[in-house]
C-alpha cells in the first residue's frame, strides 16, 4: 500500500511510492570491477519542500550474505513537474556528481532516468554516464543501473531488489489509521 503523507508537497505526490527506507541485496558486475553480490539501504525522505531527499549505501556481501566492505554511497535530491518529468542531483563517493533527466511512467510506478550531465574529480574512475530504471513492484521497490566509461559502451552494472523496511512507527500509523475495530476483530474481514 502507497500512503501519501499530509506534509508532502503536492508535486511529489506521482513519487510517493518511493517514500521510506528500503533494504535489499544485488547484482554488481562491470568489466575491471570485482563482480559481487551487495546489500543496499536506501532512503527516500521528505521535508514538505518540492523535493525528496535521497540516500543510498551498498556493502560488497561474502557467500553467507555477511557485510564484507563499503561498496558505494550516494545522495541526491528528486523533483517531478507537471508532466511527469523528473530530475535528480546526485552526488557518489567515487567523485562524480551528475544530473539526471527521466520521466515517470503513464499510469504506473516506474521512472527511467539517463544521465545529462557528469563532472568527476581528479581522483574519480572513467565514467560517462549512465541509465536507471526505478519500479515499485508488488510492494517492492526495485532498480537497475547502466554505465559507460571511454573504454566499455553503456551495458547494465548493478541492479537490486529492496524490500521497504517497517519501522514501529508504521506500524503505529497503520494501526492508527485502522479505526475502531469490533472487540473480536473477526467483523474486519467480512
């Protein structure tokens, strides 16, 4: 279930899907990177200006699934317009900052974005863009990333499966927001 907030600005209501802290594992794999399976955590807040506040970290996992080391970390803001055009700022450990242009899907939850802009650092990798794509699947929130670099054309890099992270204070609202229910409860499911 997509619950919409009171305190969200009303542009990023076609993004409300994404709200919430998210946790999952993936898929790495780029040519001259060590291929891993990862975990991620990923935050999509809000403070009632046009925005969402965006975070992410990811941790290379050994076969166990036990943390081994950082993967990468990034942060950055989305905006959505009228027309469901969307941009997002994002800043990543390695040294690079780019600005992305996407847009979300008619009538479901799943935004593409390319990358219209890329400054790296002196220290940063080779990079010269890259593509993503965001979908809210059967209450899962899933993604996949490609890159390009001078020397390997745009292929897929990462991708991962997040599952949203229920906090007690979830679970507070949804109580909350159930209403008076009948002392046996059974009336609730006819």
């Amino acid at each position: 279930m997509i619950e919409i907030p009171s305190d969200l600005h009303p542009d990023l209501v076609p993004l409300a899907f994404l709200l919430g802290n998210w946790t999952g594992a993936g898929v790495s794999d780029f040519p001259g990177a060590e291929k891993c399976n990862f975990g991620q955590e990923v935050s999509f807040s809000h403070d009632g200006r046009d925005f969402l506040e965006y975070v992410s970290h990811s941790w290379v996992l050994d076969g166990e699934g036990n943390k081994v080391r950082p993967l990468e970390s990034e942060s950055g803001y989305w905006r959505i317009d009228k027309d469901r055009k969307v941009e997002v700022v994002m800043v990543r450990d390695q040294g690079v900052i780019e600005i992305w242009y996407g847009e979300l899907a008619d009538k479901k939850p799943q935004i593409d974005l390319v990358t219209d802009a890329v400054a790296r650092t002196a220290a940063s990798g080779p990079y010269n863009g890259g593509k993503r794509l965001y979908g809210y699947v059967k209450s899962d929130l899933m993604w996949v990333g490609e890159k390009a670099t001078p020397e390997v054309e745009l292929r897929p890099y990462m991708s991962a499966h997040l599952k949203k992270v229920v906090t007690p204070e979830d679970v507070a609202a949804m109580a909350k927001s159930l209403g008076d229910l009948p002392d046996d409860g059974i009336a609730f499911f006819k």
